[in-house]
C-alpha cells in the first residue's frame, strides 16, 4: 500500500497551498472592486469559482479513495 507521503500529501499540498493563493487572490478580487457583487452575472461567476474550487478538491479525493482501497 502506498505511503501517506505519496499519496495525500500532494493532495494537502495542492489544495492547502493551492488554496491560499486562490483564496487571497478571490479577496483581492473583492477588495480592488474588480467585481460587481450587484450584477446578476458576476454573483454567478463568483459562485461558479468557488464552486469548481471544491468540485475538483472532492473529485480528486474521490479518486485518490478509489486508487487505495478499491
């Protein structure tokens, strides 16, 4: 069985850091106003985002699960 260090490692690593940077870079989005939070469209891509965020976070855990035990 592979080790932790092969597996969910790199996972913790490309959500965790990933995810410092996407979550600062969403904050600076809002701080500079480089969107509009009371246009229709702009709540949709700024829900879209964090939605992808976290779609693929889960998808790939989901994977990772699949590869080890299944």
């Amino acid at each position: 069985m592979p080790s932790f260090f092969n597996t969910w490692l790199p996972f913790i690593y490309l959500y965790g850091v990933g995810g410092i940077f996407f979550f600062a870079g969403m904050i600076l989005i809002r701080k500079l106003k480089g969107i509009d939070m009371r246009q229709k469209k702009h709540r949709f891509w700024w829900k879209v985002m964090f939605f992808g965020y976290f779609y693929f976070m889960i998808i790939h855990a989901l994977l990772i699960i699949a590869a080890l035990y299944w």
